[in-house]
C-alpha cells in the first residue's frame, strides 16, 4: 500500500503555527473548557442531576432494610477458638441432688456433647443418661428467655425492685418467708442463700428431694449421731446385699457406684475373683438384673426381711437379736453367711425411706464390720439433703396462709411432691411467690414472679458432692436468654450488688484456698481448679463407729409397719434411668431412651408380675397390653400394664417423673403422674405403697412402644455365652461355644473356610472389646452415641412402628426356665429370670455381608477395619439391612429433620435445637441407611492432631462416644494393630503369619459360625453364682 | 389340502377357515368398544388411581409409608417383585421353550401369554425403583454408567445389579420377540383397514409386505429369538433367588433356591395365564381357538410345576434338619408354627395341596374349576414370596430385633398400582392388538383343526 503523505490541518492556526495553537497543541482541548464559568453562576443541571441521582440512590438505599448475617467473621479471632477445633472445658453437672464432674466439648462456642471427668475420684470420667442428655436442655425451646412479673414478660431491674420491696415489707410484718428447693449441692449457693437469710431473718430454706434418703439421714442420726448420708465403697465389697436400692441406676450417686461396682464384676485369669450381689427387690431394677441373687419380696416384706437379716447375723455374732416375725426368703441365709464369712468385704445397702429399717441395716453393716471399709461415715456425701418433714410442714404452712413469701428455687413441688396438689391450691394464699425455674412448669406458671436461672452450662458453679471434694462449674456459651443465675438473685435480693462470679470466687479464696498448700497465689489455685474441674481436699479416712441405735424400738416399729404375708395388692414407685425424677422430662433423648430393663419408650406404666398377668388374662403381644386402673385412697390412674418377669407377685411398678403438664411440648401428656400416690409414713416420704390399693382391668387396649419386644435368647449360645464363677476357675473359657464346621479335611473353625481373601490392615486395625460382666446395661451409651452422632429421635408411632435410630442399643436378655428345645416356651421368661445386657452396634464385620450387596457401593470396608457407610451415595434399597445378621442398620424412614411431623425431634427441628447437632457428623437425609461409624470422626481428628504433631497415634488419642460415657468401663476401644494398646491386651493378641489370633480364653465373636469376622469381641457373661442355672 | 388326524385332538375346533381366523380375531380390533371393555378399562384406570394416589404418598413421604422396620426392610414390595416377574415366565415360556419344542398348541396363546409376560415384567421393575429410599438417584446409579464421580462404579458383587442385567435383558428381548411376532398380524389389520387406521397399523407393522422372503426372515428371526430367549427363562428367576441365596439369613441361604423359583415361576406364570385367557376366551368368543386341550395341557404343566414347588418346600425343611443349623432350623419351624403360620399354611394349601386337583380328568377340564385354581395358584405364590421375604426376616439371628411385619394401606395402595396398570395394559392390548397369533394359528389350521366343513 502506498504511503499516504496528506497531512490534514486542523485548522488555519495550525498551517499558520499560531502561537496560541501552538500553546495548547498537546492538550486534548484546544481551548479552556467553560466549566468554571457555570460554577460561578450557581448550580447548575449537572449538579442538579449529581445530586439529585445521589439523593435517590442514597434514600433507596436508606430504606433497604440491611440483611442481619449472623456470622461473624473472626477477624480478631479469640485466641483459642478456632473454626472446626473442639475446645473442652471441664465442669459440673448438677440437677438436684445430681451430680456429676463433666468435661464440656465446645465447637465454635456451642457446646454439644458431654463427657465424664477423669480427674474427679467420685465419677471418674464417667456419666449416665441424664448427664448425657443435659445438653439438649441448654438448646430447649420451652426456656424461659426472661423475667416474669405476673404472667408478663418485664425486665430484671424492675423484678427486683418489686421483689425487693415486698421482701422489705414481709420482714417488717415478720412474715414467713420460705426459700423451697431440692438438694442444694453448691455451697457458694447456700452461702448466697445465706446472705439472703441473714438480710431477712424470717427467711428459712426448706430444701426436699423427689425422692426422698431422709429416711436414711435420720437413721444415721438415731444411730451414730451423725445426720449425713455415708459415702459408699462397693468397690472394697465382696459381698453385695441391696434392699431395692437401684445403686446402679438412680440411688444417691449411681455413677460413682457403678464404677466402683464394674471394678469388682472385671475378671481374669489373673483375678478370678468377683463381687457377689444380692438383691431383694419388689420392682425389676437394673441393679437387681446384675445381682448374681435376686429375690422379689414384697414392700410389706422388706423391713421384715431386713430384721431377719439381722437376726441371721447377729446369732452368729452373738449379739442380741431383734423380736420380729420370722421370715425366710430365698437366698437370706445364703447372704447371712456370705456377709458373715467376709468381714469388712460386706455391704448392705436399702432403699427405704423408713428410718427403723434404715437403722437396722445399719445395724447389720456394724455387726459384719462395714464401716471401717466400705462405709465411710466421716465423708458424708451431699447428694440427698431434703427433710420430708420441712416440706410437709412448708406445704400445710402455706395451706394455713401462715406463709408470707415462698421462692421456688429451681423446685417444682406442685408437680413433684405429693401434696403437689394442696400448695397448688395454696399458692395464692401466699403474698410473694417467685420461682427460678427455667420454665413454665406446674409451680412457675402459678407464681408471681419468675427470675429464670442460667442452664448449668450457662454459669459459674460450685459443688460439694462429697466431704473434702469440691467441683466447680463454668460456662461454656454466653447466657443464650435473659436469665440470672440464681445465686445472684438471692444476692440481689439481699441487697448484695456483686455478680455471682465474684461471691464464687471470694468464697472458694476463703473457703477452700485456704485448705491447701500448694500453691500461695490465689489465681493459680483459682486456675487450676477451674482447669481440672475438681479440687480436692484431703478425705477423712473411713474409721469405725460404735453403733448406738435403738434396736428393741426399730423391731416394734418394723413389727408394727411390715408383714410376712400380706395379700393386698402394693406399688412400688421408682424412679426410670432415663427420665428419673422428671425434671429433664422435656428432653426427647431421655423419652426416647430404651429402658435397661422393660426397654420401653415414651410412657410410664404398671409393671406387674407374669403370674398377676396370667392370673388376669393380660398377655403382651408386641407391646399390646391392657390399661388397668388402679386407684390409691381416692386416687386414680389409669395406665397400661407391663408385663414385667422378676416383679414380685402381688406388686405393681409405677415410674415417677411422667404426667408432666407444663414441662414441654416433649413432656405434657406423656404418662401419669405418679408423685402424687408417695405416702408420707411418720414424716417420711414413702415410695410403696402397701394398703389400699384396688386394681381394676379395663377393656382399654394399649400399646407401650418397646425397642425390644421379645425377651429371652432362645438358648442361642452363639449370642451369649455365660457360665458360673466356679466353672471360669476351673476353665476360663467356662460357656464358650466353638462352633466347627465339617469338610472334607475333617472338623474347621469358621474363620478358616472363607471365600473371602481378607484384609490388610497396615496403619490401624480399629476394634472394640465389650465385657458383658461388668456391663450393668445403664444405657449411658446410647445417649452419648445419640449426641455424638446426630441419631434421631423419632418419636412413639415410630417405636411401636419398630423403627428407632438407635445406632448403640443395649440387648436385654432375660433368662427362660423352659427345657432347651421347646421352642414355644423359651419364649417366656423365667419368673425371676436372669439377665443378660449386651450392647449391639455395627460389628465392622471383615467378611461384611452388608458390604456385598450394596448395588451402588454405599458401604464399603476402610483400610482400617471399619465398615463405612457412604449416605450421599446409599439410594436405600435396605438390602445391607435385611442381610446384616446382627440388624444394627438403621434406614431413614422419613425425612426427621425439619419436618413438623417429628417436632419432638427437637435437635433438628428448630433453630436453637439445631445447635447441639455436631458439626462433624453429617445429618442423615430421608431414604438413607445409617448406622454405627464407630465414631470415625473421632479416629479421624486423632489420626488428624497426630500428624500435625508429627508423631504414631498412642492407645487413648481416640475413643468412642460409647466407651468414653460408659460408667462402667465396660467398652474398650482401640486400635489392634498397637501391641501397647488396651484392646490388644485385652484380647491378647498375637501375630500368627498373617492373622492375629485373640488368646483370651473369654472373647468371643457374636454369630462365629457365619464368619462374618467382626471387629467387635465380647466376653462372656460369668455369674458369680454357684450352680449354673438352666439357660 | 387339509390333514385331520384321527388319533389327535384338534388344535383349532368350529371348522375355521383361514379367513374365519382372520374375521375372528381382527372384529375385535376392528369393532367400536364394548361396554364391557369400556366398563372393565374404567375400573382398572380406577384401581390404577387409587394406586396411583398411594404411591405418590410413599414417594412424597418416604418409604416410612409402608409397614417396614428395622428388622423387615422389604416385605410387599419385593414380594411383588417377585411375584411378577413369576408371572412374567409364562408368555416367554410358551413361546420360545415351545417353539423350539414344536408344540402347535402354543400358537393360539402365546400372544396373549407374551403380552402378559411384558405387562407383568413392566410391573415387577416397578418395585426395584420404588422400593429404594432415594429413587430418584437410585433410578440411574444402579446403572453402570459412566460418571463423573471418580472411579465410581456399580458394585458388581451385588445381586441386585444382577436382577437389573438380568430384568432388562429378559425385558427387552420379550419385547422383540412379541413385537415381532405382531407384526404379519398388524399388517393384516393394515389391509383391512381404512384411513387413519390404516396409517397407525401400517406404521406398526413396519411395511410387512407378505413375500415369501419377508416370511423367511420373520421365521429366522424367530427361532433366534427364541433360542435367546430360552436360557432367560431359566436366568431372571434364577438371578432373582440369588437376591435371597447369597445373603446370610437363615431361609434365604439356601442352594435350592434357582431351580425352585424357575418352577415356581412357570408355575404362577401359566396360571395367570389361564386367568387371563379363560376370560378373553369366553369374551372374545374365542372357545374355538383357545380350547379344553390347551387347558388340560397347561393344567397339567400346573400339576408338574407345583409338584416341583412342592418337593423344594420339603427339601428345604429337610436340609434345616439334616444341616443341624440351630438358626436354620427355627428359620422353618417359625415358618411353619410362628406368628405368621397362617401364611405358610395359606402358600402349602394353595401350591401345594390345590394343584394336586387337577388329577382329576374331570377338574382339569372343568372352565370353572381351572379359573378358581388358576387364582388359587397366584394367591398361593404371592404367599410363597411373603413367606420367604418377611417370615425369614422378622426372626433372624438375634432374638432382641425380632419384630412382626403389619402392612400399612400404602403397601396395598402400590400393590393395587400395579395391578392397575397391568390390566388397563391388558385390556388395552385386548383391544387394539390381535389377542392370537393369526399368522401362527393359519399356519397350523391345514394340519390340526377340524375338518373344514364348507
């Protein structure tokens, strides 16, 4: 192309090279642009237009509404919070007179699951169902989110002013006023409640229990002079004798007790020694299904029974024996004997509530030297402080409107105690009601003022479970509502301007810093405490005590209270594991929970004895039973019967804790309410309930949702293995069943016929060894399972449909008396069978027939040992269901969360709810399998801090949700490939060429002969009995 | 020229002609709906409704609609699965196995009976999607199909995905085979025919043009067909035991199980056969083409069918006994003295005991009798798959997650789904398609009908 040469001008200036041109030629404009011009004549359209388009946008944008986002980015991020890390803080639990030392598992400041406390010598890192379940309290829906004047929502500074004056005015009058709780086992808390009293000395604190160890105080007291509870040590026993003390269950310190108890249940070829148990009981408690004896007396036999006991010994000692009705039961003089050939390795412990009784059977563990090792009267525990007596008399007070003001510290008496009904009628008698509850229960909604306290895991705390054993409490989340902690009200109330954090800690600098010498910097002792959750003093030792009781009077008043023989029909009130005395009764996890023994959900019901049954007609056909009435001096409840082997014959069980009213849309409606049956015998609350009685059938049918419906094993000893301890001593593998298999090389185990090539475990082999010797069957586990691993709960029609989600569930095997091979009878139970527990979850079979059938690969085998279930890829054809032998695989029926149709499923059916769930644990969809992971984010977060400690796992960096709450160390886990590990040791296993081989005599795997080749062991059953029974 | 042979029975009776054939059977496709047909239509799309609505509840809800639980994860659903494709046997049965047999006398009912085998085997796939929590993934990931998750594939261990080859493969090639088969009759109706009419059955039967090379074909690829069809009859149910034989549970892992559910099946396959055609027969007014001794022939491979079911009952309890299997054992005695006895005795009385019936001359040739037994039988094996399914599974090895099975409206509201839809296919076949085979049946009409007597 050719150049092009024309030169264009852009003007006659620039042919000219005008100096002007030439001026401005490198600007864009030639000349002067007339801004300037414009501004100084005032504004012009430009600006009008600028402004007026700011003016819009800025308005518009004004009146958008700015989206809230709750998340806060960390941008200083708090030192040790970080996104995903767990952070634990120890603390306590304590409801009541309940009380457990806890480890709090915080995510992104949200605490969500429970673990036991180590450090704490009285629950030693274990917990129970309540403990466990506690959390969900703290995200309930049904809390109070702040104070109430009249039924209205107002604010804390306006309660207390009117609070206040009242007080001031009813002081002036000197009016009663009545502060009216449970056991109070914060001494920081009696100390405020003190300051209160002081401030207003017409103030008395009236503290009483649901259920009630006054009884038990008072005989102390009549006997040694000492008003306290002992502490026990079951753990020092060889011989165990319970009088319907539910130790292992609900009776004072049941997590302490079981894990002194699981010590002497654990045996060995080293230690082929056990504890031996007997129980004498009306109703069937889990401690009676451990005992190694159980005899099922009547409540009108019990005192009677007891005296004889007495008797029994004291002939053989030589001491005077008691002037009562002879009276033999099974197994009594068995258990005289035993008592009396270990002295100082014996302990008898009752229930009852009777002081005359409670005497005597402190009389008897005088005689066989108990009290110098294990009871100890000089360290009194704290769980049950009530006085029956205080509360009958506060309630008659107030009925009398002899009460002027009366505050319902954490107590809910009107649901609770059995004049619950008089002081709900009495309550507008008194001037000045207010309660501190976290609800609207029963008592709350009718008082005056509501000042709500923190949730425990809301607030500072303290506790003094235990002589010389102190606890304390911190918050683990910000106060989520509007609530005070109870502690300060009452410093509030009495003027008292310091928050309670400051009272706690001024008190434990002069209280308890003072008791020790470690360290002289408050601080540090402050931090260590709070660090290690406990703080303990030194424990007067157990010393001998000289009995001073008045036996002659005991055995009139026993003469006079019990009978040999009664014919009348008589209930036992008990508390359940789960839902105990019914102030966690708005938690779904408990009302779901399986009960150890009658494995029923959702109600509570009338236990009653097979022959009762059979006697009336009343047959259990996959929970359907009849309602039968029964109506107590005028009062009547109508619920249905549990057919309940073991229940002694002319007794009726009834649990408390159901019938809430105003506990939550979880609670209300929910079985009867049984508190208002207690009878009060010479001041005493009484539980049974031996006269007038009348039972009627109805033709009402019912159906109790059970998660197990059928009783006995069937004789199948290749699911439980059992023998006697005389047998284990003479051969350890005492009950094993080897089952072989005939080939043409003539007799094989199982293990060594196999399609299957096996697996290479190179890094870890996970595996969990369960001891069903010192199992008791609690169930701690399986609620520690359910917040672990986000299990849903699902409700009463879902249980009777038999679809619960339980990924841990605790088998309960009753023994049959029917000859082996009647199919039909095995059935039945025995009338007072044996028990066996055995806790079921996924097996992580090596040879997995669930993995096999999987048409989409859902479940697969890890390179660990563990059989993994993969929900986002399972289009639930429930194939690896039907085809798992031990039926441990739960299916989404439905879809559980956010579904209005599960809204008891609480913690994932609201917002508040919703954060309990563990973020690590995905929420299973509708139409999914799930089942037992064996905890694989827990192996994962171990395997994960060890790498980033560059350094091997070690035995305990991991353990699963189910053996860490288990009080009873019944479940170990571990990984196999660890020579130094527990399980390996255990198990004693071997490398043989490419296999391990399991050298303890007592392991076993559930169902050997289909060598399925699970990595969870059990170990067999062993009874400290002396003849084996028929299976 | 015609042959009629002294000593057998005529096949095709009444003296038809070919044209006679041709009249008899096309007038049904030809003719206006009769309000019969019309009548029987509506209630089965009423049924089909009523079905309809309870799935789309199961579907919605999730599987939880049905009676199902921890311990019983199938019942009805795999029951009627199995049930189907039981039924489903016959029709290829008849039409493959006897074709290569030569036995004549399957022409006048293997279209109806192929026709039943596709509709049966339309409602037994059903339940494999529906039964899964998740189908709408489900549907597609039980495939092997190429993905982009990886190296994920299907799990060739599992018998389900069996049942997926094996189904599909059994449906397809019972598709072909049937439509083949139609086509020479469709063309037949094609040229009958007038207008629009014309146009649909022309573009069915795919320009058949009757040269005798197009009939060389059509029989080539009819012996094919049948050859490949054969081994399947044998294959489906045999694959379809395997869902049970390869699982752990006692009463599922049993060898016995291929050869005893390919009898089972024929054996439920001819009798709802016989229901079917004892109906269209007595309807369509065709008693000379469908006639006592195709009948008495299908009764009596009832006989021997269920003589067989019988036997592998028996076998069963005597290898529990003579295996010593302690779970194994009380797997049969459950069945037979357990909470669902009445199930097990309602399978032994209605398989075992029933068919026995048709020793008798008399009841084996008695329209009345074959008919009540025919469904006798089908009721009998629904049971035989209940009885395996949930009497096995709700006592298997741990006594603790023992549980019973209660069937909910919604398992009988899907169950009814498919029964819906299985008739208003039939009817709908009955009606548009020719229910003989007129091809076939002229083929036999010179050597073993009647005499033709014009």
């Amino acid at each position: 192309m050719k150049e092009n040469q024309k030169i264009y001008w852009k003007g006659v200036e620039q042919l000219t090279n005008d100096p002007e041109f030439v001026k401005h030629a490198d600007k864009e404009f030639p000349e002067a642009l007339p801004l300037e011009n414009e501004e100084a004549s005032g504004s012009s359209r430009r600006d009008f237009l600028k402004l007026m388009g700011f003016g819009v946008a800025a308005a518009s944008l004004a009146a958008c509404e700015t989206p809230i986002k709750n998340a806060i980015p960390y941008l200083n991020k708090p030192v040790d919070i970080n996104p995903s890390i767990p952070n634990y803080y120890a603390s306590t639990y304590i409801n009541g007179g309940d009380y457990a030392s806890i480890v709090v598992k915080t995510r992104e400041g949200r605490p969500i699951k429970i673990d036991g406390n180590k450090l704490s010598p009285i629950t030693q890192g274990g917990t129970n169902a309540q403990v466990e379940a506690s959390v969900l309290s703290l995200y309930d829906k049904e809390r109070l989110t702040n104070p109430y004047i009249g039924g209205k929502g107002a604010s804390w500074e306006e309660l207390d002013k009117q609070v206040i004056a009242k007080l001031k005015s009813i002081a002036l009058t000197g009016g009663a006023i009545r502060i009216v709780s449970n056991t109070v086992l914060s001494p920081t808390t009696k100390e405020a409640i003190k300051n209160f009293t002081s401030k207003y000395p017409n103030a008395v604190h009236v503290a009483y229990d649901p259920t009630s160890s006054n009884g038990m105080v008072q005989a102390n007291d009549w006997a040694f002079g000492k008003a306290v509870i002992p502490s026990y040590h079951f753990d020092n026993a060889k011989v165990i004798v319970g009088f319907g003390a539910d130790f292992l269950g609900t009776w004072i310190s049941p997590i302490e007790f079981t894990k002194q108890y699981g010590k002497t249940r654990k045996i060995s070829k080293e230690k082929p020694e056990m504890s031996r148990h007997f129980q004498f009981e009306s109703n069937f408690s889990l401690t009676g299904a451990n005992a190694d004896y159980r005899t099922p007396i009547k409540p009108s036999q019990e005192g009677l029974v007891i005296a004889n006991l007495y008797n029994l010994l004291a002939a053989k000692a030589g001491a005077a024996t008691m002037s009562v009705a002879k009276l033999d039961v099974p197994f009594l003089t068995k258990a005289a004997n035993e008592l009396w050939a270990n002295p100082g390795a014996g302990l008898v412990v009752a229930s009852s509530n009777d002081p005359y009784v409670q005497v005597v059977v402190n009389a008897i563990n005088s005689l066989i030297g108990s009290y110098s090792k294990t009871i100890n009267l000089s360290a009194p525990v704290n769980f049950r402080q009530g006085n029956d007596a205080a509360m009958t008399q506060f309630i008659a007070d107030a009925k009398a409107g002899r009460v002027a003001a009366a505050i319902f510290f954490n107590a809910n008496p009107v649901y609770n105690h059995a004049n619950g009904a008089d002081l709900a009628d009495a309550i507008s008698k008194i001037g000045l009601t207010v309660s501190t509850s976290d609800r609207m229960d029963e008592t709350t909604s009718l008082v005056q003022f509501v000042a709500p306290d923190h949730h425990f895991l809301e607030s500072w705390n303290d506790a003094n479970p235990k002589e010389g054993h102190y606890s304390l409490a911190q918050p683990t989340i910000t106060p989520l509502f509007d609530t005070r902690h109870a502690g300060e009200s009452f410093l509030t109330w009495a003027e008292d301007s310091s928050s309670y954090y400051d009272f706690l800690r001024a008190n434990w600098k002069a209280n308890y810093f003072t008791k020790q010498s470690e360290t002289g910097d408050f601080n540090m002792f402050w931090d260590k405490a709070l660090f290690d959750g406990v703080f303990t003093t030194a424990t007067p030792a157990a010393e001998s005590v000289s009995f001073g009781g008045n036996l002659p009077v005991c055995a009139s008043q026993i003469g006079k209270t019990y009978k040999a023989d009664s014919k009348d029909v008589e209930i036992v009130l008990y508390e359940k594991i789960g839902l105990g005395n019914g102030s966690q009764a708005n938690n779904p996890w408990l009302q779901e929970m399986s009960d150890p023994i009658t494995k029923a959900t959702w109600d509570n019901y009338f236990t009653v004895s097979q022959k009762w049954a059979n006697e009336n007609g009343i047959k259990m056909v996959e929970g359907e039973t009849t309602v039968i009435k029964v109506t107590v001096n005028g009062k009547t409840l109508e619920g249905p019967a549990l057919v309940q082997p073991g229940q002694a014959y002319g007794t009726i069980g009834l649990a408390v804790g159901y019938g809430r009213t105003k506990a939550g849309k979880v609670a209300n409606g929910v079985g009867m309410n049984a508190f208002p049956l207690v009878a009060v015998a010479n001041g005493f609350a009484n539980y049974s309930i031996t006269s007038g009685v009348n039972v009627e059938l109805t033709s009402t049918k019912y159906r109790i949702a059970q998660t197990q419906t059928h009783q006995t094993y069937m004789g199948r000893t290749n699911v439980v293995q059992e023998s006697v301890l005389a047998k284990y001593k003479e051969d350890a593998s005492a009950g094993r069943e080897h089952p072989e298999i005939y080939t043409s090389e003539g007799f094989k185990k199982p293990s060594k016929i196999s399609l299957w090539k096996g697996h290479q475990y190179s890094q870890h082999h996970w595996g969990l060894a369960i001891d069903m010797n010192s199992c008791v069957g609690c169930g701690a586990c399986t609620i520690a399972c359910q917040v672990e691993n986000n299990v849903a709960v699902v409700g009463r029609d879902e249980v009777l449909n038999r679809r619960e989600m339980a990924w841990i569930r605790i088998d309960r095997y009753y023994s049959s008396d029917a000859p082996a091979g009647d199919l039909t009878a095995m059935e039945v139970a025995a009338e007072n069978p044996e028990v066996t527990f055995q806790p079921m979850m996924c097996q992580h079979c090596n040879n997995a027939p669930c993995e096999t059938v999987c048409p989409v690969a859902a479940t697969t085998h890890s390179s660990e040992g563990l059989n993994q279930m993969t929900y986002n890829r399972c289009i639930g054809t429930r194939y690896c269901a039907n085809n798992c032998p031990y039926k441990v695989r739960r299916f989404n029926w439905f879809k559980y969360h956010d579904n209005k149709q599960f809204d008891t499923n609480l913690s994932m059916n609201n917002d508040l709810g919703k954060m309990v769930l563990n973020p690590d644990v995905t929420v299973r969809a509708r139409g999914v399998m799930e089942k037992c992971t064996m905890c694989v984010q827990r192996i994962q977060a171990g395997k994960l801090t060890a790498k980033r400690e560059a350094r091997p796992m070690k035995d305990g960096d991991v353990d699963v949700a189910c053996a860490t709450a288990c009080p009873s160390d019944a479940i170990v886990f571990g990984d196999m490939n660890d020579p130094n590990s527990r399980i390996t040791k255990m198990l004693q296993l071997k490398e043989e060429g490419e296999e391990k081989v399991v050298n303890e005599e007592r392991a076993y795997h559930v169902l050997e002969e289909i060598n399925v080749a699970p990595n969870v062991w059990y170990f067999t059953k062993i009874r400290n009995k002396d003849v084996e029974n028929k299976a | 020229m015609q042959v009629t042979s002294s000593v057998r029975e005529p096949l095709v009776t009444g003296g038809k002609t070919i044209k006679d054939v041709t009249n008899d059977i096309a007038r049904h496709v030809e003719g206006k709906p009769t309000k019969g047909w019309l009548l029987a239509v509506a209630v089965s799309l009423g049924v089909l409704t009523i079905g309809a609505l309870a799935l789309v509840a199961t579907l919605w809800e999730g599987i939880g609609m049905w009676g199902l639980n921890k311990t019983v994860g199938w019942a009805w659903d795999i029951t009627n699965f199995v049930w189907w494709v039981g039924i489903g046997h016959a029709g290829t049965l008849i039409s493959a196995v006897l074709l290569l047999f030569r036995q004549k006398w399957r022409t006048s009912i293997n279209r109806a009976a192929e026709a039943m085998t596709i509709f049966a085997v339309i409602c037994a796939a059903q339940f494999p999607i529906i039964h899964m929590g998740r189908p709408w993934l489900g549907a597609y990931w039980a495939l092997p199909l190429p993905n982009t998750y990886g190296s994920l594939w299907v799990n060739f261990n599992s018998p389900l995905l069996w049942d997926v080859f094996a189904i599909s493969t059994y449906f397809t090639v019972s598709l072909v085979f049937w439509y083949i088969g139609l086509i020479p009759d469709f063309a037949t109706i094609r040229d009958r025919a007038k207008g629009l009419r014309k146009v649909i059955y022309g573009a069915l039967s795919f320009g058949w043009d009757g040269a005798a090379k197009t009939w060389m074909r059509y029989e080539t690829v009819s012996l094919i067909l049948a050859g490949l069809a054969t081994p399947l009859v044998l294959s489906v149910h045999t694959i379809v035991s395997f869902d049970f034989a390869t699982s752990v549970i006692p009463g599922w892992h049993t060898t016995i199980f291929p050869p005893y559910f390919v009898a089972g099946a024929i054996f439920s396959g001819f009798a709802m056969v016989l229901t079917l055609m004892i109906i269209t027969r007595k309807v369509y007014k065709l008693e000379d083409y469908v006639t006592m001794t195709h009948i008495e022939l299908m009764n009596i491979v009832i006989i021997i069918t269920g003589s067989i079911v019988g036997i592998a009952y028996i076998t069963e309890f005597f290898i529990a006994w003579y295996s010593g299997v302690a779970a194994e054992q009380y797997a049969f005695i459950n069945r037979a003295t357990g909470p669902y006895w009445w199930a097990y005795w309602s399978m032994m009385t209605c398989n075992v005991i029933s068919p026995q019936l048709f020793w008798f001359k008399k009841i084996r040739t008695s329209i009345v009798a074959t008919f009540i037994l025919s469904i006798v039988v089908n009721i009998g094996m629904w049971f035989e798959r209940f009885v395996i399914i949930v009497t096995s599974l709700h006592r298997d090895y741990l006594p603790s997650s023992w549980a019973m099975f209660y069937p909910t409206m919604y398992d009988v509201g899907v169950y009814l789904f498919t029964f819906g839809l299985f008739f208003t296919l039939f009817f709908l076949f009955a009606k548009f398609f020719p229910v003989i085979n007129m091809a076939e049946v002229k083929s036999v009409l010179k050597s073993s009908s009647e005499k033709v007597n014009k």
